[in-house]
C-alpha cells in the first residue's frame, strides 16, 4: 500500500477531529464515564490511549478504518478508564456495548496492521 502522505495525515487528523469526538460522545454515557481532553494523534504504534486523568488520545489513521472499527477503539479507552487494564472485567464491559468487539479486534490485527505501515517516518 502507498506511503501516506504529510498532506493525507493533515486531511485524515482533521477529518478525526470531528469524527471521533462524536463517537466519544455517543457511547461515554452508555459506557458510564466522564472524560477529559480528546487528542488525535498519529502514531504508528497505538489506536488509542487514555490517561488515568481521563484524557483520551486517538490515532488519525483510525479515520481510515470502516465506522465500526473506529466504534470499538473508542469504547475500548472509555472502558480503560472503568478498568485501567486488559482484565475479564475490562473485556466484559467492552462485550456489554459492542458484543461484536473480536471481530473489530481482528481487523485491526490485520488489516490495521497494514495501515499502521503506511505512515512514514
Ligand atoms: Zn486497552
């Protein structure tokens, strides 16, 4: 796949600016958080992250994943800060919003995986 470009990861970060806000939005109260600062980033290593302040940070590149992915990333950190780790705790509240989260898990092994090396530098 091509190498993106400053410009693609200028384009992809503004279009994140507004979308992934929008999701955080959408499921913090179905996940039943309160959140802090939202960052987009990119990154060539990590999806999402999130502070224990709250703050949560988004790789651009999410912006090109489909809608779903970028759902799961999204409720995955809002569920980090219930469960600041990866515990049967943690992946039951992830399942209890989105049952399908292994198939948006796999995707990103796979195919985001392949994203993630289009990003230079
Ligand atoms: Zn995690």
């Amino acid at each position: 796949m091509e190498r993106l470009s400053m410009e693609d990861i200028r384009r992809l970060a503004d279009e994140a600016a507004i979308d992934i806000p929008e999701r955080v939005r959408r499921f913090a109260p179905v996940v039943g958080v309160r959140y802090g600062r939202i960052t987009i980033r990119n990154q060539k290593s990590k999806w999402g992250s999130c502070s224990s302040r709250g703050n949560l940070n988004f790789n651009c590149l999410l912006m090109l994943a489909p809608p779903s992915v970028r759902d799961y990333v999204v409720v995955h950190e809002l569920c980090h800060l219930i469960e600041l780790n990866h515990s049967k705790r943690f992946w039951n509240l992830v399942a209890g919003v989105l049952p399908d989260y292994r198939k948006e898990e796999k995707w990103l092994k796979t195919q985001g995986m392949l994203i993630m090396r289009r990003m230079t530098g």
